[in-house]
C-alpha cells in the first residue's frame, strides 16, 4: 500500500445557487519519500488537493487513504491525532505568531494536545540554520529567515510528510533558492516525502514528479 491513495477525488464548494467544481475524479498514489511538485494555473484546483492532502478539508465523494487510514472514515478527533502525528504544514504566508520569539514559534505544536517526543528545538534552528536568531521576533527577519522558522516549526512532531503551498511565493529567487535546497534536503537525508504547490518552475523541475491539474482534474504524472 502507498503512503497516499487518491482515488476519484472530487470536491464541489457550493456558492450561493452555484457549485463549483473544484476537482474532478483525481486519482494518484504517492509512495513514501517521494518529492511531489503540484502544478497548475491559478484556480485548477492545487490549494484545495492540499487541503484535502493535509485532512483539513474532506472530498465529496471519492476515497483518500493517508498512511493506511481512509480519511473520511476517521472522526474528527482521529483526522486531528493523523494530521498532527504524520504531516507537517508550510504556507506562502509563513503562518508565524508576531508576538513568539523564533524558540516560542517552533515549539509551539508541541505545546498544542499533549506533548510529543521529537527534535529539541536548538536542534531544529540548527537545521534551518537560525541558531543565531532564536530569541528575534518574526518582524525582526527576512522572509526567507521566516520561512526557515516555518519549517523548522513543521518539523517539530517529525512529520512523515511535509506539505508546502508556494514556500517560495513571497521571496526572491535567490532566498526561494536556499528554501528549495532546505526541502531537498529533508526530502534526500530525512526521507520526508515531499509535496509542494507552486508556480515556480525551478521548484517544480526538482520534484521527481509532476501532478499536473486543469480545471480540477489531473492531467499527467510524468515530469
Ligand atoms: N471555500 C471555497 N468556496 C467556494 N469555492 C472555492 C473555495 N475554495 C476554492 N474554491 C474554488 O475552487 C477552485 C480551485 O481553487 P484553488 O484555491 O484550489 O485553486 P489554486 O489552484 O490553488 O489557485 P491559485 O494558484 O490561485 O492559488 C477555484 O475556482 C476557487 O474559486
Ligand atoms: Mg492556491
């Protein structure tokens, strides 16, 4: 069995009178260390595959199996517990809390439900390479220093997989560069499997694979 089965995925937001088709009939499978580039023009779908990928949101109809548990068959405290113990989130928006240390944001999943054994955090700054800034608040970084803090806050519970939505879409080629080499890394050294939106093509040509989406539905799966 894969780490991910997706099998006709479909997910339809109502809008007042109108349904919007957001993904049609998806299917795929994604074996564990994997490095997966989801790509696709604004509105194809790529943000609500994640949402579903990372059990924040639940297909209308279709199957989702995540490391051997169909999703939709989980009760909400049990999508939680999944979430929590095997993924790891990365936004465009860095998603930190402006009032925590750098230290205070990275630990804070930990503090979140009951506490769970994993990196101590000086381990993880080292790894992002942030040792220096620990005690700074966000506003006192660069975005690609918050980014760091971001990822190294997802890696907190040791997560088997990592999902990112355009890591790279608020910084410039060369920090996105540097946040790319990060997340080749924990894909290559760590076994992370990797699955990332985005609009950039240097991150896309460094995945092994391609989901390419149209208009809610996969076009092909070969880079
Ligand atoms: N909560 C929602 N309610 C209604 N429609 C939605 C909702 N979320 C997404 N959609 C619609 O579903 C479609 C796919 O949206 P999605 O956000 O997945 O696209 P995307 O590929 O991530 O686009 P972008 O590259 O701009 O981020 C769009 O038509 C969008 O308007
Ligand atoms: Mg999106």
């Amino acid at each position: 069995m894969s780490l991910i089965e997706a099998q006709n995925l479909t997910r339809i937001f109502r809008r007042g009178a109108e349904d919007v088709r957001a993904l049609t009939e998806v299917s795929f499978h994604i074996e564990e260390g994997e490095f997966i580039a989801i790509v696709g023009p604004s509105g194809s779908g790529k943000s609500t595959l994640l949402q579903l990928l990372g059990g924040m949101d639940l297909p209308t109809s279709g199957s989702l199996c995540l490391a051997g548990k169909e999703v939709s068959r989980l009760s909400d405290a049990e999508r939680t517990r999944l979430r929590r113990d095997t993924l790891g989130f990365v936004f465009q928006d860095f998603g930190l809390l402006p009032i925590l240390t750098v230290e205070e944001n990275i630990s804070l999943p930990r503090t979140l439900g009951k506490a769970s054994p994993g990196p101590p955090v000086a381990e993880l700054l080292e790894r992002v390479g942030l040792s220096h800034r620990r005690h700074h608040r966000p506003h006192q970084l660069s975005g690609g220093e918050m980014q760091r803090v971001a990822i190294a806050r997802a890696l907190v519970r040791r997560p088997r997989i990592l999902l990112a939505d355009e890591p790279t879409g608020n910084l410039d080629s060369t920090t996105g560069a540097s946040i790319l080499s990060l997340l080749e890394e924990l894909n290559q050294n760590d076994g992370i499997t990797l699955i990332v939106v985005t609009h950039n093509e240097t991150l896309a040509a460094a995945a092994g694979r391609r989901l390419s989406l149209q208009d809610g539905r996969l076009q092909e799966q070969n880079s």
